[in-house]
C-alpha cells in the first residue's frame, strides 16, 4: 500500500486502534521520550502516539513503527514474512532458467514490475514544498531533546538525501542529526556509511557538498533510509517495491541537484562546506541502551526548510530496549533473509536477531547441514556481507526441519545449541569492522568476534563424546557466595531448572585481570565439572533478569579480549561482559553510562499522566536502572 502521507498513514493506525492521540501540551525536551518510553515497553498498552500540542505549529508522531502490527501495517502488508515471501517469489522467477521464446517472452511482465518501482523525478514542485519558510528555523520544529545528558536536540528521523559527486548516484542514509542552532546541525556519519564516503569525494575534489534531508512521507521512506541494501541500489527503489508504486522526486528549491519524495511532509535543504572545521557533537542516548559519546562531525547548514500544509513531524526514540527500533530491525531481518539466503549462502533457512542484542550484537541462524565445518562456512560468509560485517556474537543451530525447534523458541533452542557445543573446539574468535558505536572495542570500530556452532556435530567435527548436561548436585551457590566476597549474585536457573550448562554470575572487580582469575578457580570448585560456559557482568545487574543479562554482557563483551577457558580439560569458556577501565583493564577509551530519565522529568510526566488520556500511571522503566548508573554523566569515570 503506498501512503499518500504522513497524515494518512496516521489515520490508518487510528482506525486500526494503534494510535493515541494527545491534547495536552507535552515539552518536546524529555518529556515526549519519557511518555514513549513508558508505552514502548508496555506491551498491552503499546500504541503510536500523536503529541497534537507541542508548543510549535506542528504535531509530531512517535512510535508509529513500534510493534510487529503497525510495522507490517506500514508495509502495507498483513506478516512481515509477506514482503520476503515476494522477493522470494520474484527471485525465483528472474533465476529459473529459460528455455523457450514464450518462457521468455513469459518473462516481460515481471521485468516490467522493475520499471514501476524505479523512481522517477517529475516536474513542478510537490506537496512537500506547499509552504516555504520565509527564514529556515529549526526551532519552529519539535525535534526532541530525547535523554537527560543528550548534547542537546536531535532529528532521529531522517531520510538523508547525498550523491557520489563522480557518478550521480543517489544515496539515503538515516543518521541523527544534532541541532545546534536554527540553521545548522551536525551530520553524524559514521566512516562505514555511504554518505561519509560521500563526503570524503567531495572534500577531493574541493567542492561544497548538498545535502537534502527529508522526514514524513510514506513510512516506507523512513524504513528504506535504514534498509542494508548494496551500494548501488538506489533505497527509492526498494521503497517503490514495497509500496508497489513507484517514488516520485521533486528537485529541491536551493538545492536542485538533489531529488526528494515529492509527498514527504518536511524537506530540509543546506550543504556540508568540506574545508568547514567539524563540529563536537553529541552525546547521544543510543539504541545500544548506553550514550554514544561525542566526536567531531561535519557541520550542515540549512538553506531551506519546506513542508507541507498538514505535515506531521516523525520522531523516534532509542534506548535500554525494547524502542521502536526493534521493530524496525525486525522487518529488515525478516525482509533481507531470502536475499542472504538466495545470493550468498542458500543453506540458511531462518535468522533471528533478538532484541537484547542490539541488531549486531546477537544474531541467530538456522541452516541446513549437510557436512562437516558448514557452519564455519556459513560463519565466513555471514561476517563478510554488508552490514553483518558488524556482528559480534553468531549462534548458528541447525534448521527446524532437523531439530524441530522454532528460531525465536530462546529456550529450547538454546538447550539444543548447548547440547550440541563442545566449548573448546566449536566456539570460534576472530576480529574486524565493528559498529562504531561499539563500546567495548578497544579501537574504534575494529573489534573481536565470536561464532558459537550449535549444530549436530559430523564425525570429523567431534573429538570426544556430548553427553547430555546435568548440574552436579555439589554444586551450591550458597558455598560460592560465601567463599568469592566479590560475587554479587549467581544465577543458576538456567542449568538446574532448563538444563542449560551455563551461569550468569554479576561481580565486582577490584584488580587487575580478576575475571580471568575468578573464572579459574570458579572452574576448579565442586560440582563444575560439566558446566561449559559462564557469562560474567557487572555487580550491579540483577542476574535473574536474563534479558538484562544479556543486554549488558552483549553491550560490554569483546569476545576475542574477554573470554578465558578453565577447568581441568580447560574446556569450560568465561566470557567477561562487566565494563572496562584503565585501572583495572587497560582500557583507553571512555566507557558510557547506561540511559535513565532524570528524577524532574519523571516527575513532571507522572504529575500530568491524568491528563494524557492513556490510562492508568505507567511507572518509569528508568526507575529499575537507577541502581545501575555509575554516576550521572554520559561518561563512566575510573573512580565510579
């Protein structure tokens, strides 16, 4: 289905019973993200939301991709599975082969498909440029200030419009934006991105960069602007796919070699002057659940803002997940698995990215194993296509037509893994590109990796028995908590309840390679003998919360740094997954706090709740987090 606008993609979620509306005036500074965070993380009470007083002339919609339902319905289908059943579909169609003149001429409508979704620039000016602000002023938007120690406000919505200034293709990238006066803003492009590559061809050549920013529209928009497409592919044509019709351009007004959707709600046009010194931007509460601190970054300066008579302005916030922006992800998972599948390893049969690991982090596939080191195989190629190259952990298990396990059942499968996981020969340690915002790489963007192989094992692959886990019963928590001070909390349910070999231990450190050490005589204790691995995270996680658990340790692991083995046949795997310093890590880098709302906003929105037509008072989730805070800055000091 293709929307016509922001405006009536609202209207669809509201008469689908997927949107609140909201009268009273909320601040976009804290407020409006504390009230979405509160929802985000309320399942049966999960709703888009419609902030209609603002204290500016616009109203703006936030968390109208939050959930499964309303991203598919932004999509324009019933299932997420919809989209990639068609690319499967179609695929099938363009590689089978041709024997015949009429199997070819049988052809000539699905190529005919391709020109419909190609986009296409038309004369005139379009809806997004209805009205033209006599003077470009940000401030007249409502762009959030979203968390507490945010550098200020940021637009965490836009469609990046850039060209290679030596081919003319286009490319749309969605990076935050950070405004820093009304006509400029900093332009967060990370050195992996298409844009900055952009941007460093421009700087050669000594020219002034133009850059298009556009927000609303069809969501499809929004969606195609974070879609993992190649280089080459143009995101108006994925966008023309899913919406099946095509995109139509307008040339921006101060701006003209830029084209953008004519039926976007906001366009905002400027430049990026290559031989401009960068400007410090940030902090910036991120989608890792921790701040993203500052570094330099190009200055855009705004030319022209133009927006239609009815625009909506689109926002979103990221956070301690579950955000919106796991839904986001989960369409991309659903929608790029057949290409993986079909192009680069056609053995996989599901992935799954769970929301604990962040997209990169954690990702889970299946595949069908037929012999020995597939899943080393399956391991090489996933870490060298497009953006996986950024995955840190990848836990491969064998497809459900085998094992009978559904990929999002994290239970049984993991049992299934585990079962199947002979930790020093089938977990595997490299490094490379990693995502920038990843905290716990030693260097910026460059870091360890880990691939756990929960496949059946082949005969070549085993060097002695599985046997099926059991915990020992002279295993006692009790004695270990008495015995190691520093050991805050241990979770043993995992291995006595669900027979899983695992631990989750939280522990305090106070020396110079103490988990590396803890983990040795850990492994050395009654009843350890047939536990095989064990995750380690800060003392001031709750260990029987496994998703924070998870969170944290995936957040904080470097896997290639921060895993030792012990035991007698140095056999059982610990992963350290607390922060890092330079006291006690030789760490280099600053290390980021985690994301709460402060004390005022959660007030102020707990006092005005009644008044927002939500219901009963939600609690702030930033309350459960206090406690893990170190400090109240973005950034973790040694001495904290």
């Amino acid at each position: 289905m293709a929307y016509k606008s922001l405006r009536e993609f609202t209207e669809v979620l509201e008469k689908a019973g997927e949107l609140v509306r909201i009268k009273t005036f909320v601040d976009p500074v804290l407020e409006i993200a504390e009230i979405t965070d509160r929802i985000s993380k309320t399942p049966d009470r999960n709703k888009a939301l419609l902030f209609e007083n603002t204290g500016t002339g616009f109203p703006l919609l936030i968390n109208s991709m939050g959930s499964e339902r309303r991203m598919a319905i932004a999509l324009g289908v019933q299932e997420l599975d919809d989209v990639s059943k068609d690319i499967e579909e179609l695929f099938k169609k363009l590689t089978a082969p041709k024997n015949g003149i009429f199997e070819k001429l049988a052809m000539l409508p699905q190529l005919s498909k391709f020109a419909s979704w190609m986009p296409k620039v038309v004369s005139g000016r379009g809806a997004c440029q209805e009205v033209v602000m006599e003077k470009p002023d940000l401030s007249k938007i409502p762009v959030l200030t979203c968390w507490p120690q945010d550098g200020g406000p940021f637009i965490t919505l836009p469609a990046i419009h850039t060209k290679d200034p030596n081919n003319g293709i286009r490319n749309i990238g969605m990076y935050r934006m950070q405004v820093f006066t009304p006509t400029m803003t900093g332009m967060h492009w990370h050195k992996h991105k298409v844009s900055a590559r952009h941007y460093n061809e421009y700087k050669k050549l000594n020219k002034r960069m133009p850059v298009a920013v556009a927000l609303g529209g069809d969501p499809v928009y929004t969606y195609a602007a974070t879609a993992p497409l190649p280089e080459n592919v143009d995101e108006y044509m994925l966008a023309g796919f899913l919406r099946k019709k095509k995109v139509e351009l307008v040339r921006c007004i101060t701006q003209p070699e830029i084209e953008v959707p004519g039926d976007a709600d906001f366009i905002i046009e400027g430049y990026v002057d290559v031989n401009e010194d960068l400007i410090w931007e940030g902090p910036f509460g991120d989608h890792t659940g921790y701040y993203s601190l500052p570094d330099f970054y190009p200055r855009f300066h705004v030319t022209a803002i133009t927006h239609r008579k009815d625009a909506i302005y689109p926002a979103t916030i990221v956070g301690i997940p579950p955000q919106e922006d796991a839904w986001i992800g989960k369409a991309t998972e659903r929608i790029f698995i057949t290409p993986i599948k079909m192009t680069m390893a056609p053995e996989i049969t599901d992935m799954n990215m769970p929301v604990e690991g962040v997209f990169h982090n954690l990702v889970i596939a299946t595949i069908d194993k037929e012999y020995a080191g597939q899943g080393q195989k399956i391991m090489n190629a996933m870490w060298g296509a497009g953006q996986m190259m950024f995955n840190k952990i990848l836990v491969l298990a064998d497809s459900a037509t085998t094992s009978g396990i559904k990929i999002d059942n994290y239970k049984t499968l993991t049992q299934y893994v585990l079962n199947n996981v002979n930790p020093a020969t089938d977990i595997y340690f490299s490094q490379g590109p990693m995502d920038v915002l990843d905290h716990s790489c030693s260097k910026l963007g460059f870091g360890g990796k880990m691939c756990i192989d929960g496949t059946k094992k082949h005969e070549e692959e085993i060097t002695e028995p599985l046997v099926p886990f059991k915990l020992s019963s002279t295993f006692s928590v009790k004695e270990m908590l008495a015995k190691y001070p520093e050991l805050t909390g241990i979770n043993e349910n995992l291995a006595r309840k669900y027979d899983m070999p695992v631990l989750l231990i939280a522990v305090r450190k106070d020396r110079p390679n103490h988990v590396a050490d803890l983990h040795q005589a850990l492994c050395n204790e009654p009843g350890m003998d047939n536990i095989k691995m064990i995750l380690y995270v800060e003392y001031t996680v709750k260990t029987n919360d496994v998703a924070d658990v998870l969170w944290r340790f995936c957040n904080n692991l470097d896997p290639k740094r921060d895993h030792s083995y012990g035991g007698k046949k140095r056999n059982i795997l610990g992963l350290d997954g607390t922060r890092k310093t330079k006291k006690l890590d030789n760490f280099e880098r600053p290390w980021p706090n985690i994301i709460v709302a402060d004390d005022k906003t959660i007030a102020a929105v707990d006092s005005k709740w009644s008044t927002l037509g939500m219901g009963p008072l939600i609690n702030s989730p930033s309350l459960r987090y206090k406690t893990q805070l170190y400090g109240v800055g973005a950034t973790v000091l040694d001495s904290e």
